[in-house]
C-alpha cells in the first residue's frame, strides 16, 4: 500500500507512466530489503513477508479477479467486431510465439531441453499481459476499438497460454501421451472441466 500511495505521489511530478514508477520502487524496496540482515521495522517484516508470499494465492484469487474485471468492464457492441482479430491473435498467435520461444530455448540457450520442455517453457512466456498498454491507451484517449482489441486479446491470451502450457505439463508427466488423449485434454480445457 506504501508503494502506491509513494507512488501516486510521484505520478505528477516524475514524467513516467505510472506502472513504470511502481514497478522502480518495488524493484528499489525488494533490493533493499533483500540486503537487510537485522529486521526491526514493522514495514520491512511486511515486505519479508511479502517476498515469501505462496505463488498459488496470485493464481486463486488475483488473477480470477483481474480477469473478472477485464470481463465486466468490456461492453459487448464495441468488442463484437474486434472478436475474430482477437481469436487469431490470443490463438495462433501464442502457439507461434511458444514456438518461436522454444526455438530460442533449444538452440541458444545452453540447458540442453528437449523440445516439449522447451515448448513448455516458451507456453509460459507466450502469456503476455497488456494491463499496462490498456491503461496508457484509455488514459491518453485513444479509438476504443484499438483499446478494446488489446483488452479482449489479453482476456484471451491468458486463457490460451494456460491450455498450452497443462498440455505440454501433462505431456511431461506423462499423462497425456497419446494423439487421443492430447485432443481430449485440449477439448476439456476448452469447454471446460
């Protein structure tokens, strides 16, 4: 709460895009504290705290309400032509940028992965969030078609990325092993379980 009250502050003096100036103190504060071996201060035990916080609780209760809200402020007649643009970009548009990914993670970076680690890893990095681009765009008064193709993009994505990546896990963990299965899995997370 600190950082964004400091940083609300900071937004009409400092000449940078408000995430930009969150993301510097969270980066300065998660330094600082990292390097502080005697905790004395309630603020700096918050933040001990903060770090070591259960990755699954950003997964079970931020990210269901970050994507309630990008679903219930979009108004259907200003997304309803943007639909098709978004399917192509939040579908084949993450399976082309998982595999440029893993491209990149088998013949340059040095693990030695094997092509279905490597199209996990790259499903993971595929999921691009543009909050931050969302919030510039209605901030500066840009067309609303353009801000709500990002936006309806991003709802998608996020949903896409997730498919990916359990069908690759599961292939890893080997329980979805054959053509079959995979189609079955891919369908299941596609209609829902």
């Amino acid at each position: 709460i600190c950082k964004l009250i400091l940083s609300q502050l900071l937004k009409n003096k400092v000449p940078a895009p408000f995430t930009v100036i969150v993301l510097i103190l969270g980066l300065i504060i998660g330094i600082i504290t990292a390097h502080i071996n005697q905790m004395s201060n309630d603020f700096l035990l918050g933040e001990q705290e903060l770090n070591g916080i259960n990755p699954h609780l950003i997964f079970f209760i931020f990210l269901p309400l970050l994507i309630f809200d990008s679903a219930f402020n979009s108004r259907f007649h200003v997304i309803q032509p943007q639909i098709i643009s978004a399917i192509l970009l939040a579908g084949p548009g993450v399976f082309i940028c998982t595999i440029i990914v893993a491209l990149c993670a088998v013949y340059i970076f040095p693990y030695h992965w094997s092509w279905i680690d490597a199209l996990m890893f790259g499903s993971i990095l595929s999921a691009t969030d543009p909050v931050a681009v969302v919030t510039l765009l209605h901030e500066s008064g840009a067309s609303k078609s353009l801000a709500a193709l990002i936006d309806l993009e991003s709802l998608l994505n996020d949903g896409s990325a997730f498919v990916i990546f359990s069908i690759f896990k599961d292939i890893v963990i080997k329980k979805a092993t054959t053509t079959t299965s995979i189609i079955v899995e891919i369908l299941k997370f596609t209609m829902g379980k």
